[in-house]
C-alpha cells in the first residue's frame, strides 16, 4: 500500500479543497498513515490481507463461495441507529419534525471532540467515490475519509471509487464530505451528523453499513434530497426494475419501500414459469436508491447511484430471490451471517440445514436466538446479478413509466390502488404507513408513518420535500403513474393473503396495462382499483377471503385512516402545502 498523500498534478480547484481538508482532517484525528485509495485490484487484495490477518474478515469455503469473506460486527454495532442520527440545517425548522436536529455549531463542537485524535495507531483511508455511472450528469462525487478497511472494502463494491472518481472531483466544483471513524465502536459515543448545507457528513463510533458507508444512505439519500430539492431532482429510497413484456417492451418502475420490506426481492424477481414461457423478462436496475430528473421530453429519467447491493441475508432464498442467491456464490462480503460446519454463509429462510456458529461466532444454540442476526447483511458488485439490466449504466438513466409506494400493512390497505394523478400520488406516498423492521434499532413490527420510505432519509422538513415532489408537475411534464402495492396483507388466521415474489409480476403486468390505458380498474375514492378479475392469476390460488380482502375498500376503515393521515398532516403546521389538506379531505369527502 502506498502512503502518498496526495495525487499528482492537484489543481488549485477542488483538489486543493479537497487536500487542504485531508489535511485538517489528519490534524484533528492524527492517524499513522494516510492512504489515498485508487480503487484498484492491488489495492484491494492488499486490504483483504490484512484484513484476514488482523480477524476482521474471516475467509469462507472457497470451494462453494470463492473470494467470500464474513465479517463479525460488534454484536452493539448490527443497524442504523436513528435516534443517534441528526440532520443540522442552520434553521431547525428546515430539518422538521421528521428529523433529530442539533444547531451546526453544537453539533461540529461535539463531535470534532470524539474525533480528536481517534485515528492514533490507525490508518486514514482517503476514499474518492462517485454515486452514478462515471460519465452520468445526474451523477454526484464524494469523499469518505474513515480508519475502517471494512469501509474501504465496502464501499469500493457499493460505489465507483479511486482514480476516475478523483479525476472527476478534480473537474467539478464541489463534492460531499465525509468523515467517519470506528472510534471505539461504544454506544455511548455514537453519533452520525449532516450538514446539509455544508454537503458533509460527520460519523463516529459505528462500523455498521449505513452508518459508515457514508456513500450509500447519508450521502446518496439525506445530502443528496437536499442538493435535489435546489437542483431540482429527486433522490429516492427506491428500487429500479424493467419489465420487459412478450412483445419486447420494457416499462421500467421505481419503487419505494422502507427497509427490509423486499425492495432487493421485487428488484430480482424472476416471472412466474407461465410468464417466463410467454417471453416476460424482469431487468435489474437498482435495488435501494433512485435519482430521478426530467428529461428533454418531460418524463423522468432515473439512474441507480449504488453500484453493489447492501442486501439483507435472512429470507433471500432459491425460492424468495433465487437471483440474489445467484449473484453471491463469489466475491462476497457476508456481515453477521451464520456459518455450516464447512464454514458456508447461512441464515433463516436459506434452506433447511443446521448451522454450526451463529453470527456471533458462537457454537448453534437454537436457544441463542436467530442463527443470523435479522439484520445480517450480503456486500456485493452489481454485476454479478444474472438480472443485471444492460441499461444499468446508461449515462442519461431510464425512463420511469410508474412510480409505486408501499409498505408492510396486516390489514387495510388492499393488493393495489392507483393514485387518480399526481397530486393524489404525492398524497399516498406522504401518508404511506409501515410496521418497523430490524434494518434499524429499535421495536420491530410498529406501525409507523414512512413518508417514501424516506422517514430515516430525508435531509430536510417532510412539508418541503412533498411541495418539491408536488413542484414536478408542471406544463410539458409527462409524469409516471404512481400506485401503492401491500404485499402484507394478512388475513384472520393471522397468515399473508398475497403469494408475493415472483406473483408480484401479475400486479406490475396489470399497472403497466394501466400506463398504456389497456387494463380495467374500479374507481373508489382512495383510488383505482382492480377487480379480481382484472389481474391475471392463472395458476393461483386464492381463498374468498384473499380475494375479497386484497381486491376491497373498506370505507369505515378508510375514513379512519384518512382522518389520521388529516392529523399526520397537521403535525408539520403551517409549511405543509394546502395542496395536501386539500387532496385528503377531497377523499374523505369521496368516503362519506
Ligand atoms: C438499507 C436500509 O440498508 O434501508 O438499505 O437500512
Ligand atoms: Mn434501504
């Protein structure tokens, strides 16, 4: 490994920026050594070795998962910890109520203090990355400073980094800043910080994904919504898939759900075998965060900024997403999964043999708890996804023909609804409601509001995020249609109503014939509905209780429901756009 500590030939742009602060980083934190990561192969075998060495990564069966590693995460450091997360906009309001907020100054002083000198003995990675294709205008740069080589790795599987990202830096005028370390991996000393205005990010005292990654939730999405807001784009926790119908078309759909409710699933899905005879075919383009922009011709035009997937282990299986199977059998890196006696990743939900550690490196006890913890995790490049689109890397993105919101609802809320336009879509996205996961700390199976699945994410007040996904429509605009899907839906006995992964197709079939004004729907006032009929379900079966249960309204419940999405609205005063007050009472109007 080399030591330089900067490139040759810096020109006095961003580069010199971008010294000057390496340089006032090493000051404050004092590391041994800086290395500036070129991203190359060299490099990275280089890191792999000494992380075997030092037992942050353990090699797995080579036969079965050549170049696989498993790491072991301090068992306090599996998830995303928002109540230690903070959005600190000058003005508190502008974080909202939707954010924790500390004044910029307070929170600089507080955390500059756990970085004081917290790199002695380590080495500072100096990473250049860069979200999107290398070449795409909708892409955005920046650089993670960290003394974790688990980042280092990570991050160069999840983002473009090293050498074409710092010649990309070098050309533009600005770049996120982010500065991570380990620290001591305590709790007590925990703390992940935005500076929305400042385009930086400070993160001290977690190792785990999306604290540390800093490229993939703080920069990708809580930086990047508020570079969007003022350049007018929008970034996005959702997947990208196209679906390419018999006759050769491909519609590609952006989809928001919160953590852990099947994004990577739905993303991977492979057809049902009927379909796949008649020629449908489902194209990967991103399984986590979406930017979106207006092309030339009005429609919105998407890339993937990630280029690997941070996919969760416990439930990916040859039946639930036999492509993320596929795609980690090599060149993996697994976090808090299990092992088999031959030293193979496991984890519930893969298939049915007993393993011999749990992810805690301790022998199986089946009285221990989840062999793997629920949050374990799978690093991966994206091109080892045999669904990988070859689009995926088009420099100009996608076009979205629909966009769809979702969440994990027992009861309620139907298979699917399509919002009636735009403004009504915004309204469904905002008052979209889920029960909490183990992606972050916390209770799990809560009911929660989940705006977008950007509750955890957003970088700035809910209010003005839904006035800029409202700002989109405007003359010449031809904008997706939006639905909601509920895959969740349970019935009395307490089971799931809905087949779900590969069926999910029949739904998506029956939203890309109502793009193209071909497929049937019941108006209600919470939005077009199918009728059973309406969807094809060749080859599935569905109890009376499915069908009347996923294909209904329930008007009472709906007008409870809407009235606390009245009050969900008020909770952000007067900067929530009347627009929204306007739309909810027009459908509770619609349910009296
Ligand atoms: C993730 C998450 O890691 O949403 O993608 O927690
Ligand atoms: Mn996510």
């Amino acid at each position: 490994m080399n030591a330089a500590i900067a490139p040759s030939n810096p020109s006095p742009s961003s580069l010199e920026a971008l010294n000057d602060w390496v340089q006032s980083v090493a000051g404050l934190t004092r590391p041994d050594r800086i290395h500036w990561c070129d991203g190359s192969d060299a490099e990275y075998a280089a890191l792999l070795k000494q992380m075997q060495a030092d037992g942050t990564l353990l090699p797995l069966n080579a036969d079965t998962h050549p170049g696989s590693w498993l790491h072991r995460s301090h068992p306090d450091d599996v998830a995303r910890v928002e109540h230690l997360t903070f959005v600190c906009h000058e003005n508190e309001e502008d974080a909202g109520p939707n954010n924790h907020w500390m004044a910029p100054a307070e929170a600089h002083a507080k955390i500059d203090a756990l970085f004081d000198g917290c790199m002695r003995g380590r080495t500072m990675y100096v990473i250049p990355y860069c979200m999107g294709p290398i070449d795409s205008p909708l892409a955005r740069c920046g650089v993670e400073i960290t003394d974790s080589p688990y980042v280092v790795a990570n991050m160069r599987i999840m983002t473009r980094m090293g050498a074409d990202a710092l010649a990309r830096i070098e050309r533009e005028e600005s770049f996120v800043r982010g500065l991570h370390s380990i620290g001591e991996l305590d709790p007590e000393r925990r703390y992940i910080m935005h500076f929305p205005e400042e385009l930086t990010i400070k993160s001290y005292g977690s190792g785990y994904g999306g604290n540390a990654l800093l490229g993939k939730k703080c920069h990708a999405l809580r930086i990047a919504s508020h570079q969007a807001r003022n350049e007018g784009w929008l970034a996005e926790h959702m997947l990208i898939v196209g679906i390419e119908n018999p006759q050769g078309e491909v519609h590609y759909i952006a989809a928001a759900f919160p953590s852990a409710c099947g994004k990577t699933n739905l993303a991977m899905l492979i057809p049902p075998e009927s379909y796949r005879e008649r020629g449908w075919k489902v194209w990967t383009v991103g399984d986590d965060i979406c930017w979106m922009r207006p092309g030339a011709d009005g429609r919105l035009y998407a890339i993937n900024p990630e280029a690997g997937y941070f996919g969760v282990a416990p439930g990916t299986g040859a039946n639930s997403n036999p492509n993320a199977l596929a795609s980690i059998q090599r060149d993996t890196i697994f976090t808090n999964v299990a092992t088999t006696a031959d030293n193979q990743p496991w984890w519930e939900g893969l298939d049915d043999r007993v393993p011999a550690k749990d992810w805690q490196g301790r022998d199986y006890k089946a009285d221990n708890g989840p062999a793997a913890h629920p949050n374990s995790r799978f690093t991966v490049s994206a091109k080892q996804c045999p669904s990988y689109s070859p689009h995926a890397e088009a420099a100009q993105g996608v076009p979205i023909s629909a966009i769809v919101f979702g969440g994990r609802r027992a009861s309620l809320v139907p298979l699917v609804f399509e919002a009636r336009d735009w403004t009504h879509g915004v309204l469904v996205g905002a008052s979209m409601g889920s029960e909490t996961t183990a992606a972050a700390t916390g209770q799990v199976g809560v009911m929660r509001r989940d705006p977008m699945a950007m509750k955890p994410f957003c970088g700035y007040n809910f209010a003005d995020y839904f006035a800029h996904w409202l700002s989109f429509d405007k003359p010449g605009a031809k904008l997706p249609k939006v639905f909601h899907v509920n895959w969740f839906r349970k019935g009395d006995g307490g089971k799931f109503l809905w087949p779900g992964f590969g069926d999910n197709l029949r739904v998506l079939e029956w939203m890309i014939g109502r793009v193209k004004g071909e497929a049937g729907a019941v108006d209600t006032p919470i939005g077009a509905l199918p009728a059973v009929a309406d969807l094809n379900l060749d080859g599935v079966e569905l109890s009376d209780e499915a069908k009347e249960k996923l294909f209904a309204m329930d008007r009472q419940g709906w007008r409870e429901e809407l009235v606390s999405i009245g009050r969900y609205l008020e909770d952000y005063g007067t900067r929530m756009p009347r627009t929204l007050h306007a739309e909810q009472a027009r459908i509770l109007q619609g349910l009296s």
